[in-house]
C-alpha cells in the first residue's frame, strides 16, 4: 500500500518541486540594471550627449532622433557601449 502511494505521488511532488525551484531561481534586475544612464550619439562625426536617458532594462535599442545612444563617450570621435531601455 505505502509503495502504491509513493509511486503515484513522488512524480507530482517532484513536478511541484521543481516549478519552485524556477520560481525560486528567476533573476531580478539589480538596481544597476534599472538605474538611468545618461547617453551619447554619434552626430556629425562626433560623439555628443544625448538628452535622453536609458537604462539597460530590456533589449529594446535605446534611440534619440533616429540615433542609437551609447553608454560611455571614449572620446569626441567615439561612442560605445550601446543602451537599452524598457520602453516605458
């Protein structure tokens, strides 16, 4: 009888378990991820601040007037790192 029982509830019990455990592990944004970044665009051939902000919150690409806006200015002739928002 007991065999009976865990035979038939052990494959439900480990479903459950392990729907938890994914819930459990599901990664959250960190407050670096959410916070804003001031950005950058490469307009005429330089690298200026943009007056808009992103903050790397999805994988929408971050644009300001049809321009891709970057993270970090290397120098005036230089953008990288380009930004996301989440679109809100």
């Amino acid at each position: 009888m007991k065999t009976k029982i865990i035979k038939t509830s052990l494959p439900f019990l480990v479903f459950m378990l392990a729907i938890v455990f994914a819930f459990a592990t599901e990664k959250k944004p960190s407050e670096q991820d959410e916070a804003l970044i001031t950005g950058y665009i490469f307009q005429n051939g330089l690298c200026v601040q943009a007056p808009k902000n992103c903050d790397q919150a999805s994988i929408m690409p971050c644009v300001y007037n049809g321009n891709q806006v970057f993270g970090e200015s290397e120098n005036s002739t230089s953008c990288s790192v380009p930004l996301t928002h989440s679109g809100l």
